[in-house]
C-alpha cells in the first residue's frame, strides 16, 4: 500500500520509502517530518487527483502521486 491509497482521515504507519524515489528527495522528506515508523494521517483529498495533504506527528505535507 502507499500513501495515495489511503482514504481520507485512514492512517498507516511509513515502513518504507520506494526504492525508485531520489535519496535527496527522501532525505528532504525526512527532514520535513516523514520519518520511518511514523504515524501518516491523509487529511485531505483532491476530488480531482491533486495533491493530498498527510500528517506526519506536528508536520503537513501537500504530496502528488508522483512522490
């Protein structure tokens, strides 16, 4: 399962990022609050495919599918 597969308000915990994601972006994500063993939140989602917002502990990130 990733992320864009969760309904709003489902929650997951990160086990991994995919291997196909840029080191530098998944450190960037880390750094951002997205951390393995974290509790995600999705807390908004796009009717028309935007992006979605999750919540990482204290953090919000506005993610496209593409990451």
């Amino acid at each position: 399962m990733t992320l864009w597969n969760l309904r709003r308000a489902q929650q997951a915990t990160l086990v991994a990022f995919s291997p196909n994601l840029d080191e530098k972006l998944s450190q960037r994500l880390q750094d951002l609050g997205l951390r393995l063993g974290e509790t995600v939140i999705c807390q908004r989602r796009s009717l028309l495919g935007g992006p979605r917002v999750y919540q990482a502990g204290e953090s919000l990130l506005a993610l496209e599918k593409e990451i």
